[in-house]
C-alpha cells in the first residue's frame, strides 16, 4: 500500500480571502484535516479561519495538541505523540491536510510536527503549501512597504529581548517585530529613546473580525494586547549604501535636465 502525504497547508494570517487557490483545493478535496490545539478540545486559530471561509470542520478531523509553553523537554513529548499519531495514518494510504495559520515555513507547529515525522520516518512525504504571512498582510493594511530599493528589513520575534532589539534597529530600514505582547512597554520606552515611536505601527489579529491597528503606538502603554500581535518600525534615518545614494544622483541629474 502507497504511504499518504503530510500537507502543510498554509490558511494565511486570518482574512479568508487570502487562502491560496492550491490550499483551498486540498481543504476540499475529501482528505483528513488536522489542526492545532493548546489544550483538548479548545479552540483553534487556523480551523477557525478555514471555518470562516464557510468550510465546515469536517467529523473526521484530527486534533494535535501543542501546549504554549517553552520547555522543549515538555515540547519534544507533543510533536512526537502528534507525528505518530499522523504516521500511524499515512501508512494505511490516508492523506493528512495541517492547518496552518499565515504560513507554514515561518514561526510555525508545522516545521516541529514535519520535522519530527521525519525523524522517525524518513520516507515519509510533506508538502508544503506556502501562504500569506502576518507582516505582509500588516503592511498591505497599513499602506507601507517592507523594503524599497535597497532598503533592509528584519523579522525577529519580540522574545529575543529588547538588548537585541535595540542593537538591531541601526542595522535595518524596517523592524517587523512579531509577539510583541510580553516586551511591549519596554519595546515603546526603546522606540522613544531612539526618536523612531513615530515611525512605529501595532496591528493585531489581522485579517480577521478582531483586528485592530493602533497609529499611536505610546497610547498601548500598560494596556493588554493579543498574543498575534506585531510591531512595523521604520527607522528613516539610517544610514543608507552606496546604491542609493547613486540612485539619488541620478535622480537629480534627471531633475535637473527636465528642468
């Protein structure tokens, strides 16, 4: 019997109508779902997307439970129950669809249930569906592009702390600094310093009915945010290479000429 496959399937950060054409595909083509939860029974961020699509959950969906928290030790038990759980399927020939929220390849369960499959199964098949991440969608809704020319941007998850933070914004145009809700008065009190709060857009839970972005990012201080929160901070004043100052003078000799 042919061995089934692992589908990543990337549902995008909330808003349905950014499901690819390719996920929504395999949400429909009959095969076995299988979704992420923190606890038995709760609830799900990336079914729920799927849900609000108008795509019911169907009877036969399979429930992985991925705990928050950051013990790997506690960790390693849950990706190795959910892959064996998932192998035990796909050696009887069933396809297995794994919802994910944005996308799979980037801060995701997936990466951990994929890799740990194929740890104790190298044979086994995954594919992974790309999809939407939340700092692409966060910009779309904020009418501001990550990167121009030869502008840098850096992804990094608030966790990393705000020494790291702090030595990186020097260093890159843009900061998209994603989970911010734990570092988030600190995170204002650096961006105050370094003159950038300005500069500065919190956007949370985009995409979906709960979203919520804030302009004035000094009025989140000691508030309550969501977990699926990020920060985009342009830093203008950067020092900038020699591609676009070169660009510059061009484009002033241009003006110049017209003129």
């Amino acid at each position: 019997m042919n061995k089934g496959s692992l589908y990543g399937v990337s549902l995008g950060p909330g808003d349905p109508d950014l499901i690819t054409l390719r996920a929504w595909s395999l949400l429909n083509s009959g095969r076995r779902w299988a979704y992420p939860v923190r606890k038995r029974g709760g609830d799900s961020y990336a079914r729920d997307i799927a849900n609000r699509a108008e795509l019911p959950t169907p009877d036969n969906a399979l429930e992985l439970q991925f705990p928050m928290t950051r013990d790997t030790i506690i960790l390693a038990k849950y990706w190795l129950r959910a892959a064996e759980t998932v192998r035990e399927l796909l050696d009887t020939g069933e396809d297995i669809v794994f919802l994910v929220e944005g996308d799979a390849s980037t801060y995701s369960t997936f990466s951990h249930l994929a890799r740990t499959l194929k740890a104790i199964d190298p044979q086994a098949r995954v594919d992974v569906i790309p999809g939407v991440s939340s700092y692409h969608a966060a910009a779309a809704k904020l009418h501001t592009p990550l990167a121009d020319t030869d502008d840098t941007f850096a992804i990094l998850p608030a966790a990393y702390g705000i020494d790291t933070i702090a030595s990186m914004i020097p260093q890159f145009d843009t900061l998209i600094l994603l989970k911010v809700k734990p570092l988030l008065d600190d995170i204002i009190e650096l961006l105050e310093r370094e003159g950038l709060l300005q500069h500065a857009r919190f956007i949370e839970k985009v995409g979906t009915p709960q979203e919520r972005i804030v302009e004035d990012v000094a009025s989140l201080r000691d508030q309550k945010v969501n977990y699926l929160s990020l920060l985009l901070v342009h830093n203008p004043g950067r020092p900038r290479g020699e591609l676009i100052r070169g660009c510059r003078k061009i484009q002033n000799v241009v003006i110049k000429n017209s003129a």
